[in-house]
C-alpha cells in the first residue's frame, strides 16, 4: 500500500522551490531536454518497479535527491550514456518532428524501395508517356499495392503510409520560384485537401509557443514533475493539497487548477507508451526556432559540457533549408 504524503514535512529536505526560480529563463531547447530527461527517468523508473529492481530502484533514488538540488541538470539513472553530451541523439530526435524540411538521402532511398515494391506489383512501364506518368500520384501507387497486397482498407493503408513508412512526412513538388502570396495559399489548400484525403484531424495537434512555456513556468512543472517522479519510485502518494502548497506557495494555483490545467499536461508527458502530444509540439516548436534564428533564440546553453553552437550548426546544416 503506498504511503501517503499528507504534509510538507513529509517531503525531503532536499526539495527547494527557489532553486526552480529561474525556470522562466529556460530556452524552448532546454526545457525539451529537462522535460525528456523527466521522461526517461519516470520510464525508467516504472520499468525497475514492474521488474522489482532494488538496486535501480535506490540508484534512482539517490538521483532524484540530486537532482532536487540541481533542477536544471541532466542526469543519468542507467549510467549508460552521455545524455548530456549526445548531440546527435537530439538532432535526430527533433529533425523527425520539423514540419519541413529537405528530403534526405534516407528518404529517397526509403521512397524508392517503396516505388520498386509496388512497381513489382503493378509493372507499369517506366518508358511510358510522360502524360501517362504525370497523372499517377507516387503516394495513391504506392498506397494500392499496400492495400492490394496486405487487404488493407482505404483510409487505413494511407494512415499506415503516411505514418510509419513516411515517417510522419508525405512527400510533394514545391517551387520555391513563385510569388510568396501564391506559394503560401497554394500550401495551405494542398494541405487542407491533404489532411481530407489522409482522414488527419488537424484539431488533435497542439501546438507550443513562447507564451506556453511562461505558462509552463507559471505552472513550476519541474518542481511538480520532480516532487511526482520521487513520489513514484518511493511508493509514496503526495496529496493535491501538499503539491499546490510546495509548488504554489503565494496560492496562484489552487486545486482546482492543478487537477484541469497543470496535471494533464504531466500526465501527457509521462505517457508510459511515448505517446506524449506535448512533447511533439514542444519538439517541433524547438525546430522551427533553431532553423528561424539561433543567435536570437538561443545565445547560450545551460548544459556545462555541450557545445551549443556546434549543436545548432549541425542542426541547420544537416537537416533544415540553407539560408542566404
């Protein structure tokens, strides 16, 4: 049965809410990193419960404790990497939620494997008329022999399509030669008749801003993250009461908000199946300001052994449209 954590007193002595007091300071970049750091510590933590883990368990401990003291540190519960220091690991993490950027080598490859399948399939004549060729959609081709071939319904097999064997990115022509106006409006419809087509409800994306993230730091979502994760992997329960009194102390936020507001969007991002819609927003959001303007958005980092402007250079370089 899990204790139940009642009164402050009952929390460790370690916890200190100024030293969270900065965290509407925080760049989108590093609250991507401080909150997927959360996440895999609360995943970790979960799977040492499920496999009764002791040793991990009080290693993870230990780590919580720590990082009470140093909220806006990146630490490590398996001992396993160098999360701090995993460039690449971000950059690959974030270049998969750009909502555009170039197409990669890997995705022709992938794209082309894709077209040699079905081509097998359907042996359309590679020589034929550029009229003929020029009316079928590489994506509807594609779809039809997953759907011909594994009895997969319409809508299902554009889903399936589009989200595994994409990547989450459909690929389309654009030229950049036109008029801006014409070139945005052009989108905006191909996308809307796109989203029709896919059966994709563009209501069920959230999305993540600069205003968002003050209202993360209004919420102190660390502090309430790091009070839960010590509860979780301590069998301990920590009443609503005892979270808004140790997270809210002047009485901003009361009950009322925590259980509306502020604890889906813990519970969003402590999505045992990774599922987390925050996280994706959030990772997208951080994309689109490293590629829009990194000496604004980002002039420094937090993270004493990372070089971020090696980091951001890469990211541009690698995956996001060259800028004159």
């Amino acid at each position: 049965m899990k204790k139940i954590i009642r009164t402050t007193k009952e929390l460790p002595s370690e916890f200190d809410l100024d030293r969270y007091k900065n965290i509407d300071r925080l760049n989108p970049f590093e609250w991507l990193r401080l909150i997927q750091n959360r996440q895999f510590f609360f995943t970790f933590t979960c799977y040492a419960l499920e496999s009764n883990n002791t040793n991990r368990l009080n290693a993870i401990k230990n780590d919580i404790l720590k990082w009470f003291e140093e909220p806006f540190e990146i630490y490590d519960p398996t001992g396993g990497f160098n999360y701090e220091d995993d460039i690449e690991k971000c950059i690959a993490h974030n270049k998969k939620e750009m909502t555009v950027r170039d197409m990669s080598l890997q995705d022709f490859f992938i794209m082309q494997n894709e077209y040699d399948k079905a081509n097998c399939f359907f042996e359309i004549d590679g020589n034929s008329g550029s009229l003929e060729l020029n009316n079928i959609n590489f994506m509807d081709y594609c779809n039809e022999y997953y759907k011909k071939t594994y009895n997969i319904s319409e809508t299902f097999g554009s889903d399936i399509l589009n989200q595994i064997y994409r990547g989450y990115y459909y690929p389309v022509m654009i030229n950049p030669y036109s008029n801006k106006d014409q070139l945005v409006n052009d989108i905006l419809v191909y996308v809307e008749n796109l989203r029709e087509k896919l059966n994709i409800n563009p209501d069920k994306y959230i999305k993540v801003d600069n205003q968002t993230l003050q209202k993360w730091a209004s919420y102190n979502l660390l502090a309430l993250m790091d009070l839960q994760i010590w509860a979780k992997v301590n069998n301990f329960k920590i009443t609503n009461t005892v979270l808004c009194v140790s997270a809210f102390p002047t009485g901003v936020y009361g009950e009322s908000n925590l259980a509306k507001s502020i604890q889906p969007i813990i519970n969003d991002f402590f999505d045992f199946d990774g599922n987390s819609k925050f996280e994706i927003a959030l990772s997208r959001f951080v994309a689109h300001e490293i590629w829009k303007d990194t000496d604004k958005y980002f002039p420094e980092n937090i993270f004493n052994n990372s070089e971020w402007k090696e980091f951001a250079n890469k990211f541009v370089e690698r995956w996001l449209p060259k800028k004159d």
